[in-house]
C-alpha cells in the first residue's frame, strides 16, 4: 500500500512539473514587434481599383542608393471609392531616406507619386511617422494628369487659357479633349484610341517623333521613361476615366 501511494505522488509530481512554464513560446497568434519606425497612414482614397496588372498602389520607402523601394505595404483594394483607411507600415530602418504614398510597377520602382516625406522629417519624428493625406483621387488617369500633364504639358496647352492645337489638357478638360477625338494634324488618327497605345497620336508625339513632326521627344528624361509606358497602359487598358 505505501508503495503504492508512492508510486501515485510520483506520477502527480512528475504531471504537476511538466505542466508549469518550461519557459518556451509554443505556436499561438502573436505578433511580433519589427524593430525601426513605424509609418501611420490616413487617408479617403478613390480609384484604387482601376490599375492595370503590374502597378500598385503602396506606401513605400526608399533610400539614396536605389531607384526600388525597399520596403512596400499594399493599399486595400476592397475598399468603396471615399472610405477612410488606416493602416501601418512597420520595420522602417534608419537607410529610408523617403516614405512615399506612391505607384510602384513590378520591379518596385516609383511611377506616380502623390505624397512624399523627407529623410529629415523622419529622422525628427518619433518612432510613429503620421501621413494624413486627406481625400485623394490615386486612379490611373488621376495619377497620368498629376505626373504627366499638369507637369510637362499644360503650359502649352490650356494652362494660360489658351491651348497649342488647341488641345487643352488640364485637368477639368484633358480626358474628353484627348479619347476619341481626331488628331488636328491628322485627323486620320484619333489622339487616343482605347485599346491601341501605338495607333494613337499621342502616343507617337511622345515617342516617334519623325511621325509627327510635333518635337515633343525631349520633353521626358532617360528616367521618365516609366511615364510613357504609363500612358500606354493605360490606352491599351480601354483609357477610362474610372472604372
């Protein structure tokens, strides 16, 4: 009997010991904390939805030694046109000279950019970086007008109140004066043809220029390049204003 009752404080001490903290993390839900800063994004955006495959719109950081982001976080594609979002990008090292509410294309480089926070900035911040950028419209043709046209063009045409070939390409105008609409010096060609980047005159204005004659070839750098390529995208994607 009194081994028995030995035998029976054994087993009890032995299960007593093996259920206490052995000091290990079993697999369970937890987050773990990613050393750096941590940017907060806010904002009520429209037009998330309507790139064209291999664009996305992201918050990302960027240093001096790279044209690529090196750290990205992805904008919600689920969400209504006007919905405010929230978000966070976390593990945000010292080498980020630049946080960008931007376009990226696969090889993570940035096409549009539509809010920018300098290295100083970040560096004089506390751990959590604010990026409240209000109500903006981060659509595709959006994105075309801001980085492209009120940029390169619309000093030409329609800034002043007047437009060369009288084509005016600001912004309450631009889209209805180019889709669909005959080139003035050929009206054989529409200025844009959805579906058909190469078959349209804006396309060979700022890329063929012995096509045209219109000398616009050195409006856009060796780096801008990405710009034209944005622009055909998005004519061979239909051209929509929003989709």
């Amino acid at each position: 009997m009194k081994n028995y009752i030995l035998f029976l404080a054994a087993i009890w001490t032995t299960v007593s010991l093996c259920s206490c903290d052995d000091g290990r993390i079993y697999e369970q839900h937890v987050d773990i904390e990613r050393g750096g800063y941590v940017l907060k994004l806010t904002g009520r955006f429209s037009g998330l939805g309507n790139w064209a495959d291999g664009y996305s719109v992201v918050v990302a950081g960027f240093n001096d030694k790279s044209e690529y982001a090196v750290i990205t976080k992805s904008l919600p594609l689920n969400q209504s046109d006007g919905t405010e979002v929230v978000m966070t990008l976390g593990g945000i090292n010292d080498e980020v000279t630049v946080l960008k509410l931007c376009v990226i294309n696969r090889l993570r480089e940035c096409v549009a950019d539509f809010h920018t926070i300098e290295c100083e900035e970040i560096f004089a911040s506390a751990d959590t970086i604010m990026m409240n950028v209000g109500t903006l419209d981060v659509g595709m043709y959006s994105a075309i007008q801001s980085q492209v046209f009120d940029k390169k063009c619309t000093m030409c045409h329609g800034e002043t109140g007047t437009a060369a070939g009288n084509l005016f390409l600001t912004a309450d105008k631009s889209y209805h004066a180019l889709v669909n609409r005959p080139a003035y010096k050929n009206s054989d060609l529409l200025l844009v043809k959805p579906g058909e980047a190469e078959e349209s005159f804006l396309h060979l204005v700022l890329n063929r220029d012995g096509d045209t004659n219109m000398h616009h070839l050195d409006l856009f750098s060796e780096k801008e390049q990405l710009a034209l390529k944005l622009i055909d995208d998005w004519i061979n994607r239909g051209a929509f204003l929003n989709n």
